[in-house]
C-alpha cells in the first residue's frame, strides 16, 4: 500500500485562518468554486481566493484536486496521479480604468512531485508592487489523464484593495 500525505490546506481552512486572525477579515475576503473539467471518467477541481493579507498587501489562493466517480455528477473519490501529471499555477490580475485585466503577478507552473490528488499555491504581497485598485485571481490548474491535460481556470471574482489602508 502506497502512503499519501493529503494537504493540511483547503479554502475552508484558509479562510478559518483569516478569520480567526484577523476579526472583520472574513468580510474581505472574495472566493470561487468550479469544475472547470468533467465527465463520466474524471473532475477537475478548482477553488479561487482573494483577501487582504497581512497589512493589507494582498492574499490569493489556488487549490485544485483531481477527483474520480461513476459520473460527472458524483465525482467525489480522490484521484490519485503520478508525478508531473498535476499541475497548478496562480495569477494576480488588476483591472485598469479602461475596466480590462493586466497581470500584476504570475507564478511559475508548479508540479505535483510526487503521487497526489491535490495541489495549492498561496502568495502575498502582490498589492505593494502593483498599487490599490481592484484585484482577481485567475487560478489555473489540470491533471493529466488519458493523454490529456483535463481543466481550467477558476476566477476568484473581483475585489477592492488599497494597500494604506489598514484592515
């Protein structure tokens, strides 16, 4: 039998840990959940968050699990996948006065090392460097099943910050 560390890290956990650092912060925070890929075989799973962070610089958060079922309605079952064959990656977009997207932050792609079926990124900072305005997170992530990438990218959905002001 093959042992699999699972991640101590889920949205749930994370906004807890917002919450219960910061009172009021749970007001602050923007998130989003999707199956960017389904079918009878394999989900692709994705959540999305955005938040203040620490002094008010700026949090994201992408957390993606590949799942399995009998049908795309009950994908539920931990899909494990060997390594390299998840992949995750996270960017930070600010919207401009003329209301499109630029990419203030992006990470690298990053890869499962090892057996897993469940992939998360958080970063911080990222309102320091590209100033106060409206901010999402564009997570993206796959698995690789069946000769193919299978997933998508989850919108976090938009939200004020404005690093001089503290939360």
């Amino acid at each position: 039998m093959v042992a699999v560390r699972r991640s101590a890290i889920s949205l749930t956990s994370v906004v807890a840990l917002i919450i219960a650092s910061a009172p009021g912060a749970w007001a602050h925070t923007v998130s989003n959940s999707a199956y960017p890929y389904r079918s009878a075989a394999d989900c692709h799973y994705g959540e999305s968050l955005i938040d203040h962070g620490t002094q008010n610089r700026g949090f994201s958060y992408n957390l993606r699990r590949s799942l399995q079922g009998g049908s795309a309605s009950q994908c539920s079952a931990q899909f494990l996948r060997p390594a390299g064959s998840l992949r995750i990656s996270t960017v930070v977009e600010k919207q401009l006065p003329n209301q499109t997207w630029a990419t203030c932050f992006e990470s690298s792609v990053a890869y499962n090392g090892g057996q897993a079926w469940e992939l998360a990124q958080a970063y911080q900072g990222f309102v320091t460097a590209c100033g106060a305005g409206n901010y999402r997170v564009r997570a993206r992530g796959a698995h690789y099943f069946q000769g193919e990438w299978r997933g998508g990218a989850v919108f976090s959905g938009q939200h004020y910050l404005n690093a001089s002001q503290p939360v």
